[in-house]
C-alpha cells in the first residue's frame, strides 16, 4: 500500500502537461486548496498523482501556460 506522503496534488496545463503547482497530499491546507481551484477555473488540470509522476512532468510558470507561452514552445523546438 502507497503511503499518503508518496503522492501529490498538481495542477497540470493542458498544453505542454508541465505543473503549475504541487504539493505534497499531506501538507495541503485551505490557502493551497483555494489556489488549485483557481487554476482549475482558468482550465487546468488537477489531479492527484505519484511524486515521481510529478517530478517527470517539469514545472512551467502558469503565466507562461496562460499566455501559450509555455514549455509547449521549448519541447517543440
């Protein structure tokens, strides 16, 4: 059995599927929870996922995402 400390809350962008944001399950509290339903109303992605599914993602700046200006660009070069 996984241990809680083993997963992670992300949010994703749709686009280049890097995380705008990740946080430990265990280490949630109301402010982060408020900040993951944010990105899900500006349309990304969140799930709960392993840590290392997390760290093979990358991590791009949302304003980046938001403005198509994200790691989308750099993986397509």
């Amino acid at each position: 059995m996984e241990k809680l400390e083993s997963k992670s809350k992300v949010a994703i962008c749709e686009n280049c599927q890097s995380f705008v944001l990740a946080c430990a399950t265990d280490h949630l509290s109301k402010e982060t929870e408020k900040e993951f339903t944010e990105f899900t109303n500006m349309g990304f992605t969140v799930k709960i996922e392993s840590k290392e599914e997390t760290i093979k993602r990358g991590y791009s700046y949302w304003e980046n995402c938001i403005n198509s200006n994200c790691n989308l660009k750099i993986k397509e070069s």
